[in-house]
C-alpha cells in the first residue's frame, strides 16, 4: 500500500511507521487520519511484522490537528463526525492491535498527537520531548482517546490539571507520572529504541497480543470475573507454537526461539 503523508517499513520482524509531515511538526490531516488507520491495519496482518514503532520526522513527533486543513470543512460537518470517523478509527486500529506498539518520542506531542503517543504500548522518550494536552486552548474537550488514557496514567487529579490548563509535561516529568517508559538523551533514542524493538521482534507475539488484550479489558472485569478471564486467555496462549517452544528450550537449558506464531 502506497502512502502519501507517511513512511512505512519493516525489516527484522519491525515495522516503523513514520507520520512524514514535518513541515507542520505532522499535524494530523484528514488524509493522514486515514493513513495511519490503514498502516495500522496492514502491519497487524502481515506475519512478518513482530513489533511496531511509531515516530514522526523533523523536529517533533506530532503537534495534533492540522487546524489550517480543518478550517477547509468546518461547517460542512460536525466535529463529532470528525472524531467518529477520523480519530476513534485510527486510535483503535492501535490498540486493537495485537502487537505491541512502540512510540519513538522526540520534540513535541501535542493534543491528538498527544493522544496518538499515549495509545502506544511503550514510549521512550528523548530528554526535551514534551507532552501536552492543548485542547482546552481552543475550547475543546480532549478526543482521539485522551480522557480514556490520561487518568488511567496519571490519576485523576493530575489529568484534570493537565486538561484544564493545558500543561506542558517535560519527558523527564512524564517518566515520573508513568505517561512514559524510559527518558534517554536524543543522541542515544534510536539506539533505545532499536533495543526494545529488538526484544519484541523476537518475543512470543501472540502472547504479548493476547497480554495487550487483557490489560485494556482489566477495568472492564470484578475481581471475580478476572480470573476466569485469565484461564481463557491461558487456554489460548497454551496453544501456541511459541509456548511449547518455551516449554522444550527450558528443558534443554537453551534459549528459545519464538517466532511469533
């Protein structure tokens, strides 16, 4: 599949795609919208892809809606039907998923970009990267999943100061809030990044998939239904090539070789 506003690779089990806009700090377009709904969808049904890295070219990861491409319909429809349509599609197509997503982070994410970085499985972030929900600077409520992800990271006081001002959070504060994984200087986040990929590209993907699944399911369960929810998923994960090549390399004392399937 051919894209317009961004860059899709694999190579090595991981597939990197990139939002290619830098001269607006990939600002979300419609087009774009669609693009990334779509490079999601083809990286969860190609075999070959193990692990996905999220990133955006230029200076930033991504500085939220494009809102000199949003003024071209404002009017001909709703904003509902903007985010129904555009935004929920293209935050689902990553968490549903079922290989992990690894946010490269660097210079700003701002708003849905926000959003966009915190739907990722694992963020690992440069030192000046920034993270802010600037909704509330033009009258919005925050979409593309914020107010899901948000509280669930931060807790609910601190998102509500984070929505309500708009406040920037530097990486560093992020690690502490847990909105991010690791914080490294920016001469040293590809090769952080390349280490983390690498771990997943070999790691037993169905297993990590269904581990994504019940940790998104976790608040949707009481204590008591839980643990038959991880019987099922167990039952699934036993069935597996990559469990029973776990099984044969621990008794042999060796390394397993996972491969996904």
């Amino acid at each position: 599949m051919a894209f317009e506003h961004l860059l899709y690779e694999v190579q090595n089990g991981v597939c990197t795609i990139t939002l290619n806009r830098p001269e607006v700090l990939n600002a979300l377009n419609e087009k774009l919208n669609y693009e990334l709904r779509d490079a999601f969808t083809q990286a969860g049904e190609d075999e070959a892809v193990r692990v996905v890295v999220l990133t955006g070219a230029g200076r930033g990861f991504c500085s939220g809606a494009d809102l000199k491409a949003e003024t071209a319909f404002r009017g001909e429809r709703s904003l509902a039907d903007a985010v129904r349509n555009r935004y929920n599609p293209m935050i689902l197509a990553i968490r549903n998923l079922p290989k992990p997503v690894i946010g490269r982070l660097h210079g700003i994410a701002a708003g849905a970009g926000c959003s966009l970085a915190l739907a990722c499985d694992v963020i690992i972030a440069a030192e000046e990267a920034v993270l802010t929900e600037i909704f509330i600077g033009i009258g919005l409520v925050m979409d593309a999943g914020s107010s899901w992800f948000l509280p669930r990271l931060v807790g609910p006081m601190k998102a509500f100061e984070m929505a309500t001002m708009g406040t920037k959070v530097a990486a560093p504060e992020a690690l502490k809030l847990g909105m991010v994984n690791k914080v490294v200087p920016a001469g040293q986040l590809d090769a952080a990044v390349a280490q983390v990929a690498g771990y997943y590209a070999t790691a037993p993907t169905r297993t990590i998939g269904l581990i994504k699944g019940m940790l998104q399911k976790s608040y949707g369960y009481t204590r008591e239904e839980r643990p038959e929810q991880e019987a099922i998923h167990q039952d699934m994960a036993g069935g597996t090539h990559d469990h029973r090549e776990g099984v044969q390399a621990f008794l042999e004392k060796r390394k397993p070789d996972f491969t996904g399937r």
